[in-house]
C-alpha cells in the first residue's frame, strides 16, 4: 500500500472524495487544513495499479477522467498518456501527489517532479548570489521600534519587560561603557527557573529583584555547564553583532555556524561617538526577505516547490518518504510537568516540543520563548515546575499569544514553509498527518537555512 494525499483547494462547506478505489459508493470526508479557509485534505492508502476518480467534465471526446497510477517505488514521474478517446490519463510522482481542483475543469492531478542534484545546486547558488548582494539594512523595517535593557536592571523587571513587548531576546545596554554588551535571551530565564527549581537557597525569587542582568550574565555559563553538563560552549567574551552594511549571506552563516536566534544590528559612526542600535537580525527576516524576492518568479527556484517531505531537512517522527531522520523527534504529553520541558530544551538543545494528548495527536507546541509567559501575574513565583502540567502553561500562553502553532502536511513546499515561518512569532513548522493530528516531524528556521546555504 501506498499513502496518497488529495487536496482541494477551492472551498466549500463540506467536501467528499468518490473514486474506484472506493467503489464510487463510500464517500470519503475530506478535512479541513489548518489555518486555511479554503484547503481540504485526505490522506488514503492505495495499492499498486491504476486508481480513477468521479467523472466530472466533458470534452471534445467525451467523458474526462482523471486517473492516478500508484507504483509500490517511483523515483520519475510517469508520462502522460491516453487511453482511449473516450478519457484523459494523467499521473504523476506518486509520493508527491497533489490532487488538484478547478470550479470550471473538476479535478486535475499536478505532478511534482523530483530534482536531480544540479538543480538544487543551481537553486542554492541563486539564493547564494541574492543573500551575497543584500545588505543587512534591507531587514530593517520603514517604522519600529529597537529595544535594548540596560544591564544593571533587575533579572525580574527584564524578564517582565520582555514578556510585556513580546520579545524572547533583547540587547544589553552597558551604560558605563556607552555600548551593547550582550543579549538577553528566553534561555536565560529557563536557566534561572531551573535554578529556581533546583536550589532555592542559591536564587531565591526575592534575590530576582535586586540579581542584575549583567550579574546574572557573569555566572550564567558556570550554572549551565550544572544543568546541562560539558556539552554546552564555553562563555563568549565577545559580543557577536552585525553591520549595516554586511551582506545577509554573512549575517545567516554568523547566525547558524553560532547557533544563536539573533545578533544585533550595529552602526558606529565616523567620529567614534556613541553605537548606533539599528535592529536585532533574525532568521526570519532574512526568510522573509527570499519570499519577498522570489515570489512571483519561482520558477527560478525549483528547489522551494519541492515537498519538504522530499528534501533533506526537519527532525522527523519516524521513516517518512522513504527516508530516515538522523534526529529524534522529542515530544511531550499535555500531561507532563513543566520542568520537563524546560529540561528537554537546554539538555537537547532544541527551540521547541510538540505538546501532544493522550491519543498522539497535537495539541500545540512549547517554545523557549514561551517561558517569558509566566511573567504574567509572576506564575513563576507561585508554582513548582514539577507540579504545573503543560496543559496548565499552555492555557497561560494561549490567554495572550494565540495562533503560535503552525502546521503543515509533508507534501507542502519548500516555499509555503518559508512564508509561514517569515513570522518571528512562528519560527517553526509542525508537519501533521492531516486525518489524524499525529505529529510526523518538525521543520524549524535553521533547518530550512542549514539546506538552502549548505
């Protein structure tokens, strides 16, 4: 048996799938995709052989059907061909198939063709020479706002003023030197929390109010190397920034070969006075960017219409396309404490984990930047990571920050992904098995970077 994924992409109230493979009786329901008005799919497992839809148009010739050839390992797309008069043949790359719809023309198959290596090096080097030739001021938006904490503020105030603007890093402003010092992420918070939850006689809550940040940040790599163990990089002595006029190619190779969410965007003018904080450059920025760029010429791109179940990227469940994940996929039950998962986030370090019910399927999914919810009222203060389930954080988070989770089937592509995680709330994709819910992987902004600019 072979998965095959129908698609509807033109609306309704309630969308129903008839074909042979049902005997033209069973009306299979198709299901809404998340986050669209207007998309529906059904996943169905099909043997080998040819497979025909509900007739639905009429031609010249008569009847139109639109039949599927499922083949047990296709690595080419089938030919086109004609059975007769009477009907039209269409197939396609059986692992990858989109079944299309028009208002006027009923159903179409799209087939999606596999790439030979050339053509992903050809769509890399194009990525390469548009990243190479933008500059890192283009990321910076015509109104905003820039945000820096001064470095003697309190841990406390600084973690309820990033809650408060939404923001999971934040530049420190040192103010005796007259210059950025650092960033403030949600990992440290989550450092602090466990800390919190290890030792109270070490940090205790009252200690948050009068623990400046840069105080915090003198000891923070001592108490991650006993949270997390050796694996874990050493303190950077140096601050890692970006300027207005490096290239966006630099700026993404600085972020992923340091494994940091963000640097700050720096100016220092000619005469030496005061830095200039212009922006903080993130991941997804630059992903926005690309989309910006290439979206009405993707033909160009051949790469981002690829399924991203057919490429190399995302930590993945379990085999999926025919392929193995060289990463495992960490989840957690609504059910599972909180310390849990702050421990799976720095132990393995990650950006997130899928929150699932009893039954496997998804529920939402836990962030590091989420930690800086539980500023909200100090929930921090008044319970025990091992005792607030991840049902009980996730209703704190959804009260302030809905539509976090995105998702996506494993036959989306490359392009559609990039759209989705452009948004900095977002930053990752869960890939569903759109009947059931069950998670099958995960794609996140460095995975995505990692394969355009490997």
């Amino acid at each position: 048996m072979v998965l095959i994924t129908f698609t509807w992409r033109y609306g309704g109230s309630q969308v129903f799938l008839y074909g042979s493979f049902n005997g033209w009786t069973d009306q299979l329901l198709m299901n809404l995709v998340e986050g669209s008005a207007t998309v529906f799919q059904r996943i169905i497992d099909l043997p080998p052989g040819y497979h025909q839809e509900q007739l639905c148009v009429q031609d010249e010739y008569g009847a139109i059907n639109n039949l599927i050839l499922v083949k047990e390992s296709d690595s080419t797309p089938s030919a086109l061909l004609r059975e007769d008069t009477q009907s039209k043949l269409v197939s396609g790359f059986a692992r990858s198939m989109h079944l299309e719809a028009s208002s006027s023309c009923g159903l179409q198959l799209e087939p999606v063709m596999q790439l030979s290596a050339n053509e992903i090096d050809v769509s890399r080097r194009r990525l390469f020479m548009l990243l190479s030739s933008s500059r890192a001021d283009e990321l910076i938006p015509n109104s905003g706002k820039v945000f820096a904490l001064d470095s003697d503020v309190a841990v406390k105030q600084a973690f309820h003023i990033m809650y408060e603007q939404g923001l999971a890093v934040m530049p420190l402003w040192d103010e005796r030197n007259a210059m950025i010092s650092g960033m403030l992420t949600a990992s440290d918070f989550i450092l602090i929390l466990l800390k919190l939850h290890g030792s109270h006689s070490v940090l205790t809550n009252d200690e948050l109010e009068r623990h400046t940040v840069s105080a915090w940040k003198y000891r923070k790599f001592q108490l991650h190397a006993e949270v997390s163990g050796p694996m874990i990089p050493p303190n950077r002595r140096v601050l890692l920034q970006a300027g207005p006029d490096d290239s966006l190619k630099d700026v993404a190779l600085l972020l992923l070969h340091n494994k940091i969410s963000a640097v700050p965007l720096l100016h220092s003018p000619e005469d030496e006075s005061c830095v200039q904080l212009l922006h903080t450059a993130c991941l997804a920025g630059i992903s926005k960017h690309i989309c910006r760029h290439f979206r009405h010429s993707l033909e160009y791109l051949p790469l981002l219409q690829q399924p991203v179940g057919n490429l190399p990227l995302g930590t993945w469940a379990r085999e999926v396309g025919g392929r193995a994940s060289s990463r495992v996929l960490l989840t957690l039950y609504s059910r599972d404490p909180l310390s849990s998962a702050l421990k799976l986030l720095i132990e393995g370090q990650i950006s997130s984990i899928p929150i699932l019910d009893d039954d496997g399927a998804l529920i939402n999914v836990y962030s590091r930047s989420d930690i800086t919810s539980l500023a909200r009222g100090n929930v921090y203060a008044r319970f025990r990571l091992d005792q607030m389930t991840m049902a009980q954080v996730l209703e704190v988070i959804d009260e302030v920050s809905r539509d976090r989770c995105r998702t996506c089937t494993r036959f989306d592509s490359l392009y559609k992904i990039m759209e989705l995680i452009s948004d900095p709330i977002v930053r990752r994709i869960v890939v569903i098995d759109p009947n059931s819910r069950q998670v099958e992987g995960i794609i996140t902004l460095r995975d995505v970077f990692n394969l355009l600019l490997s």
